[in-house]
C-alpha cells in the first residue's frame, strides 16, 4: 500500500516534532554548590574583625600565610603566622584535625588529635571568601 499525501505530511510532521522533544538542552545549568563543596579548599588569612568594638587587624605579608585547609575527607589542617617578639614573621606547626558542618551547615566542629573540639559559625561562604565567628564574637575572613 502507497501512503497518501497526507499521511506522509503526518509522518514528517511527526519526525519533526521527535527531533525538537529528543534534544536535551546543552546548555542547563549545574546546580549550584553546596556549602560542603564551598568549604572544602585551602583559605588564606585576610582579616579579623572585634564587632563588640570595631577593632580589626588586616593581613600583611606575614599573616596571610596563616591559613585554613578544610579537605573532602573532613580533615582539618592549620597553620599560623606572626611575628615573634623579635618582630620576624614566624609559624607553628601544622594542626591535623577533623571537622564537620553541624546545624544545617552554618556550623563547623572542629576536633583535634587530643579530642578537644572548637566551634565556628559559618557568617558567610562563597567560592572565593569564607567568614568564620570564633567563640568570643570574633569574625576572621579568609580569602581562597
């Protein structure tokens, strides 16, 4: 049997209409990242801030070497640097610890080797700065 014109219209007109619901759109979107994915860099020292009397202290060569190291693995790693009494830029040693985002990720727990554990509050996170409430109030801001 030969088709007739108009079935072969519908026939076209159907492989038309598959062609445009088959593709999928190259261009959508990732979605965003999650706070663990954010945190989970190497985070230099940039500034740290008193709100209960606006003090601040900005790094400088010395001090922003200091920096915060939150793996994938939940493995905390630190380093500080400052100058000794003798005003020479130095650091300690390299803190191991062990982290997790707690309270619906606005909160880092942080335990160390001894089993000590130190909380911070997540005050802002994005891809390139990270702002941390210390106990006490104090705002430290890192930069990656």
């Amino acid at each position: 049997m030969i088709p007739t014109r108009s079935s072969l219209r519908l026939i076209i007109a159907l492989f038309v209409m598959a062609s445009f619901t088959s593709c999928s759109k190259k261009d959508d979107a990732p979605p965003p990242p999650t706070k663990a994915e954010l945190l989970a860099h190497k985070w230099f020292f940039s500034k740290w801030e008193d709100p209960s009397d606006g003090t601040f202290r900005l790094a400088d060569s010395c001090t922003e070497q200091t920096f915060f190291d939150f793996k994938t693995d939940n493995t905390f790693l630190s380093q500080e640097f400052d100058y000794d009494s003798g005003n020479v830029c130095t650091h300690g040693l390299v803190d191991i610890s062990t982290y997790i985002l707690t309270e619906n990720d606005t909160k880092i727990m942080v335990t160390n080797s001894m089993g000590g554990q130190s909380t911070f509050i997540i005050n802002s996170l994005s891809e390139t700065v990270l702002a941390l409430k210390f106990e006490g109030g104090t705002i430290y801001t890192f930069n990656r």
